[in-house]
C-alpha cells in the first residue's frame, strides 16, 4: 500500500515583526503574487488576495459571500452566538440591505451633522483633560473615550458602560490568554440582552429604541437582528475610530514636515484624514468571504468554501496603485481607498468616523503646538493581531 505524502505545512507570515509594522511583509507578499495560500495563527487555512486591482473586485464580487453557511473549510472568523451573528456584516445583499434601512436614519449627513457641536465639545473636554495631565496616554486619555462618548449617546449607552463594552471588544480583536475571547464574547451578549430589555421597558429618543419598535411594531427585525444590530453598531462605532485617531497622531508626528503644512494649513485637514484612512487605517483585512463556487483571482483558482481574505492594508501600499505607496503625502492627487469598505458593505458610520476623526486631530493640534512623542518610537507597543495594526498606548507630552 502506497502512503500519502502529507502536504507541505502552509506559512504564516503573522510574526512579532508583522505586528510591529506589516507592510515589509504585505510588499513581499505582493511582488511573489497576488494570492497566497496561508495559516493564521491558529493554524486556520485561508487565501490571502494582496494586490489592490483584486482586493477591489473581490469586495464587489456576488460569489465571494460574508455568509458563514458557505463556509466549507477554514477559517470563519469569530465564534459568536446567532444573536450577534445575525449583522450586516455576515449578510449577503437582500437581508442586508433590508437591515441597513432600518439602521442608517441614525447615520445619515443630516444627522451626523446634527453632532458635530458634541463631538467638538466631547473632543475639547478630553483635551482639557490631556492639558491638565501635561504627560499621558493618548489612547485611554482622549482617543479611546471619545468615539464612546459619541455611540453611546446616539444609542444612550452611559460612557462606563461604552468602556467596560469596549474593553471586551478589544480581548475579541487581540486576546490576552486562552478564552478570553469568549469569555469577552459572553459579557458582551449578557450586556446588550440586558440593555435591550431595559430599553423595551422604558424606550427613549434613540437609535436602540427605534430598532425595538421596528423589531415589536412591524416585525421587521428578528430578535437576533436586533442584538446583532446593537452590537455592530457598538463595536463598528468605536474600535477603528479611535484606533485611527492615535495612529493618525502618530503618523504626523513621524511626518514632521507633512504636519508643519497641517498646521499652518487647516484647511487641509479633510485631505489629511482621507490619507490617513490609506496610509494608516487599522483594519488589516476585510470581512472574512467564502466563495458559493469557485472562482479565479489573481489567475488562482479558490475552490467553493474556502475562506477568502482581502487585505486592504496591502491594497493601500501596492505601487501598481499608488505612485509611491509608503509615502505619507497630504497633497496625494489621488486619496481613494477601500479602508470604509467597497460596494453594498460600505462603511454606515462613514460620515460620522470622518467627522470624529477630523474633528481629535483638528483639536490635539489646535491645543497643543508642542505636542510630542514622550517616549522613543521604537518603545511603542502594538497589539498582537493579524486583524488591526493598532496602538496599545501612545504616551504623549503637551507641554
């Protein structure tokens, strides 16, 4: 009888080195081909697809789903229970857009427009807080609470309660030791059962309660929806936001002549920010997508099942796209990119992240002309996680 050779183990190319700065590894990725056939490190197989011209397709490609049931083999993301898996952004089209009507009366310009006054007086009461300090991390001083501070109003969600949630999300993204991110899983699925019965008992004028009266009026929403919905509204609000504004930070403060130009041009902040969502942006990848049949990417064939994974960070870096990609640039003629999402998954809280964002940066440099680094470079710390390039602190001066 003839015995099997095993096949080869799969490389993973997630190592201290990536967590630090991926992009070295996304640029050699990218010149040996467009698709690769790797581990995560659980051990996880998946195609990773790192050329921006894929990336792009493969968001809008009807084939590639975001539905787990299609899943066949590797990796499907994270383990969560049906009443917060049922969210937008495990849903192909006709459920999803269904939901996101119901959802983004709560995002749409006009409203969002509505708290730019709260989000500048939000921005300036963490700065006063920054100024008192003299010395402290950015990250929990200013970047960490002011998304929380603004989903948990539009949600009416106390600012303690937005922490302990975030906190949770946070061991989700990059745990600290085996089952914690279950065990963070489990409180966040407690939490948002307990706030959605609080809220039926006694609704108020937000966005929680109108998803209630959606789900027991018109039966629109399913009761797993509606969780589902609270938590992706909850977590999507917070997490890249102000993973973005410290990294959007530290990303000037490396770029010495770029801000010098910031500051004395501050009108230029809207562009600032859209480089900053290319250069910096935290999502690494996108939305884990499993094809319903097979499909050719990059001239490699993915068998139905697999587990696709579209890098969007090497998207942003690929000189094919980009004329000079690792340069931060706020004059770069072209600022598009795919760091809010492509097609019917685009980001809901666009407007609402580009006006927190513009809104800390345009605040820390307006308050702060001496804003600077209160530790060597190299002494900053990164999570450990394939899934977002983000700050654990960034302790700053303002003196």
């Amino acid at each position: 009888m003839t015995q099997q050779t095993p096949a080869p183990a799969l490389s993973s190319p997630f190592d201290q080195e990536f967590f630090q700065d991926p992009y070295p590894t996304y640029a050699r990725l990218r010149s040996e081909g467009p698709v690769h056939r790797i581990a995560l490190p659980d051990g996880s197989p998946v195609w990773l697809v790192t050329r921006e011209r894929d990336v792009r397709a493969g968001l809008t490609d009807p084939r590639l789903s975001v539905n787990k049931a299609h899943s066949t083999n590797g990796y499907q993301g994270f383990s969560l229970p049906p009443a917060l898996d049922a969210n937008l952004l495990n849903i192909d089209p006709a459920d999803h857009l269904r939901l996101r009507r119901l959802v983004s009366k709560g995002f749409t310009p006009r409203h969002v427009e509505q708290l730019r006054e709260r989000v500048a007086e939000a921005a300036g009461q963490f700065a006063d807080r920054l100024a008192e300090l003299g010395q402290a991390d950015l990250v929990s001083t200013f970047a960490h609470p002011l998304p929380l501070v603004i989903i948990g109003d539009l949600l009416a969600v106390p600012e303690a309660d937005s922490r302990t949630f975030s906190g949770w999300v946070a061991a989700m993204f990059a745990p600290e030791y085996p089952g914690h991110t279950a065990e963070a899983i489990g409180h966040i699925h407690r939490y948002l059962l307990d706030l959605i019965s609080s809220r039926r008992a006694h609704p108020a004028d937000d966005l929680l309660s109108s998803l209630i009266a959606a789900r027991d009026d018109g039966a629109r929403l399913s009761e797993d929806e509606l969780v589902s919905l609270a938590f992706l509204i909850l977590m999507a609000g917070s997490e890249n936001t102000q993973h973005l504004i410290s990294g959007g930070l530290l990303t000037l403060l490396r770029h010495p002549d770029q801000l010098t130009t910031l500051r004395a041009r501050p009108e230029l902040m809207p562009e600032a920010v859209e480089e900053l969502f290319r250069f910096a942006h935290p999502n690494q990848m996108a939305i884990r997508r499993f094809p319903t049949e097979p499909v050719e990417i990059g001239g490699v064939r993915i068998p139905t099942g697999d587990t696709v994974l579209l890098a969007l960070a090497s998207a942003h870096r690929d000189p094919s796209r980009y004329p000079e990609p690792d340069r931060f640039d706020l004059h770069r003629t072209d600022k598009t990119h795919l760091a809010l999402g492509h097609g019917v998954h685009y980001c809901l809280g666009a407007a609402l992240a580009r006006l927190e964002i513009r809104t800390a940066l345009s605040t820390l440099l307006d308050r702060f002309p001496g804003l600077r680094l209160a530790v060597p470079d190299e002494q900053l710390e990164w999570r450990a996680s394939f899934r977002s390039h983000a700050l654990k602190q960034l302790p700053v001066a303002v003196g």
